[in-house]
C-alpha cells in the first residue's frame, strides 16, 4: 500500500451534522452502592424530540498519528439552550460530545494495522444544544451519541476515501455501543432512541414495544443538579433508612411501567406515575433542592395527569393528555410560577429516533 499524500484530496466543506435525542426516565430503581461506587441500575428510557445537534467539520488535515489525540481538536464552540452553561475553555476533557469524537478517533487509530501512513480529520465542533443542562434528561450524552456517528461518517462515509480516510474497518452500531459505555450510562440509550430498559448502570439495553405517543410538559431549574450529588444523598437516606431514622421507600420492577406504555393509554401510565415510588433518585434530588416539591405539586394544580423528577433532576416531567394539554400546563407554570420564582418550561412528546445522520456536505 502506497503512503498517503494529504495534498491530493480535498477537505474544503467537508461537514457531517448528526442528532440525538434527550430521554425521560418512566422507571428507575437504583440498587446500593457497590464496592466500586457505583450503583446497579434499572430504568425504562423513552427519547423525547428535544434534540441536540452536533456538526463536524474537517478544519484540517493531520499526516501520521498525533502525539496527542486532542490535537484532532480544533474549535468548539455551543449554541442553543444554555449554551453559556457549557464551558468552551482550553479543558474540555469532561465534555461529552469531545469525548465522543475522540472515543472514535482512537478506534479508528487502534485498527489502522498494516497501514504504513494514515491521515486524521483535525475537527471543528458545534454543538446546538436543545436539552436542558443538567436537567436530567441526558443531554450531554445525547452531544456524545450524536458526535460519536458524525466521527463515523467522517471517516468512513461517503467520500471518506477521496478524503484520505477509511483506511481501518468501519466500526458497527453494535461498537459504538461498547464504546459508548464507555464514556456515560446514558450515552448508548441516546445512540439507540426510542424506548428501552437498561440494565447495569443504565446500559445494557433492551428495546421495550410501545404504543402511542406521550406528551409531557417540562419545567426546568437553571440551578442545575449534579448527578454524583444526588446520588451521594441517596446514599446517605439509605444510611439514615438502615438506621431506622426514616422509612426506605423504593422503586419496584419495571414491569409496570412496560405494560402501562403498552397499553398506549395516557390515564393507564399517569396512574402508574402516580401510585408508586417510580424514580429512587426523586427523593434524594428533592432533599438537595426543596423547592422541587412545590414545582411537581404546581404541576399537578396547572392540570397536569402525573409529574415525578426526570432522572437526578431537576427536571420536572408533566405527563398531559396531549400536545395542547401540554402547552396549556407550560404555559401555566411559566406565566404564574412556583413560590415566587420564575420557571422556564418546555413542551416534548416521545421520539423513536435514536442518534442519526442529518447532513452531510
């Protein structure tokens, strides 16, 4: 095999745009923490069409493999919903959508065996963000899964050779998923879409069958929650619950949540969200920011059929009966708010789509 010469191919436009979609969590129950910290997990994922879109574009071109692969990098920049709540600096280490590019990258580096020289996209990044931020309803992962698909087609996809790519295998969805694990419980359900329970932490995944779509009204809190908080003060209720200081209340199976999605009847699902403990991390979330009580009790006042903590929050997810049920309960909250304090809120219905190619130029 000849070496490659960057001069003879063209990378003026090159773009690749792909979504993913944000989620709610209908079931989630959390096991103990484990030896290793983390918690075994159980939870019926549905995408909602609040989508985050992430495009890539070859700003150069980069002979041999890098000293460092974050040299691959080149501008990030975030646009959308709180996009100034996502740092844009020189450490962009923990973003997920550059993790994402990366995790593909290194792959395509990792199986470029026999290969005597080999040329790498050096990337432009443009995330445009349409998930709340830390809101608990995965948007960062979502950035991962669509990131993760636009690195595939870039160097695999249509003009890849012409481009000097496509010199290693073209990895499958089936290693995007183990790669995905790797970077964050939720990103594989964001590569999939649509509906499933995740298994370990969140995922393993199985699709679940579903009917209907189901319409949901958000309120979110600019204040944010961290995860790891929230699941440190989960720990710490079951600590005071052993000691009998407090009752240990738990999410069931999942197996409620399942039928009552596949019945597609909106009364048969609010009145599974609102007989039982559906989400293990709502109450943990609660302790950490109060006021999210007096928001899903605000919720239920503007009409809404049922509401619970999205994930670790501070999301709060309305089920309405409709798109205009929906409007009419976002716009309830966000024009009289809760306690005083203004609310953003949005409108969002269920979405089969996982992660996916939108553009390519």
């Amino acid at each position: 095999m000849t070496a490659v010469d960057s001069a003879e191919f063209s990378l003026q436009g090159q773009s690749v745009t792909a979504t993913a979609q944000g989620k709610v969590n209908l079931h989630l129950s959390v096991g103990d923490a484990r030896d290793d910290g983390y918690h075994e997990l159980v939870t019926v994922f549905q995408a909602l069409d609040l989508t985050e879109t992430v495009t890539l574009t070859v700003a150069d071109i980069h002979e041999g493999v890098p000293a460092e692969m974050a040299d691959l990098i080149g501008s990030f920049t975030v646009t959308g919903r709180d996009a100034t709540k996502v740092p844009t600096g020189d450490d962009l280490a923990d973003n997920l959508a550059v993790r994402g590019v990366l995790s593909v990258l290194e792959h395509y580096r990792d199986n470029l065996a026999g290969v005597p020289s080999a040329t790498f996209p050096v990337l432009d990044i443009v995330v445009d963000k349409g998930v709340p931020v830390a809101g608990g309803m995965a948007g960062g992962s979502a950035d991962a899964a669509a990131a993760m698909v636009a690195t595939r087609e870039i160097l695999h996809g249509t003009g890849a050779v012409d481009t000097g790519f496509d010199r290693a295998p073209r990895p499958d969805d089936d290693t995007l998923a183990i790669l995905a694990a790797g970077l964050g419980a939720d990103v594989p359900f964001c590569l999939a879409g649509g509906t499933a329970l995740g298994h370990g932490r969140g995922d393993v995944l199985v699709p679940v069958l579903t009917r209907g779509t189901y319409h949901w009204a958000l309120a979110m809190d600019p204040r944010g929650l961290s995860t790891a908080d929230v699941f440190a003060r989960l720990d710490e209720q079951r600590s005071a619950a052993a000691r009998g200081e407090r009752p240990d209340q738990r999410a069931g199976g999942p197996e409620d949540a399942q039928r009552a999605i596949l019945t597609g009847d909106v009364d048969v699902l609010a009145a599974h969200l609102d007989g039982a403990v559906v989400n293990d991390l709502q109450a943990p979330a609660i302790s950490l920011s109060p006021d999210l009580r007096r928001t899903l009790a605000a919720g239920k006042d503007a009409g809404a059929l049922a509401c619970l903590v999205s994930g670790s929050g501070p999301t709060v997810a309305m089920l309405c009966r409709d798109r205009d049920h929906a409007v009419d309960v976002a716009t309830a909250l966000s024009s009289e708010g809760v306690g005083g304090r203004a609310v953003p809120t949005t409108t969002a219905a269920s979405c089969r789509h996982g992660a996916r190619i939108v553009s390519h130029v």
